[in-house]
C-alpha cells in the first residue's frame, strides 16, 4: 500500500511546470546514485513497471550508456 501511494505521488502529470513530484524524483535518483557509487553526472528515471524499463533500457545498452 505504501509503494502505491509513492508511486501514485511521483506519476504526476507534470507537463511544463514546477511540480514538487519531479524534485523529488530528482534527489531519489541522486541518492540511489551517491549509495551505489555512480558518478555525479548520472541520471535516471523512475517508471511505473517493468515493460516499460525494458523498453527504455534496450535502446541505452545498445548505445553503451550502461556499465
């Protein structure tokens, strides 16, 4: 129940304003970035199941983007 209600709160629809989900989503990913020793200039994204992470991650492996 947890999980839902975060998730439900970072799906926002945030088309061309300043919404807080997209701070937030932000400083997640820096912390996930900081804990598993990416570098500073690492980015990611949070999604909402595993079809579409698939679909994102094939295109970036095939680039070279993932270590």
């Amino acid at each position: 129940m947890i999980a839902d209600m975060i998730g439900a709160g970072l799906n926002t629809n945030c088309g061309g304003r300043n919404h807080i989900g997209i701070d937030i989503e932000n400083q997640i990913v820096r912390w996930i970035g900081q804990t598993v020793g990416y570098p500073q200039y690492a980015s990611g994204v949070f999604v909402t199941g595993s079809s579409i992470a698939n679909f994102m991650a094939a295109p970036a492996t095939g680039r070279g983007c993932a270590a």
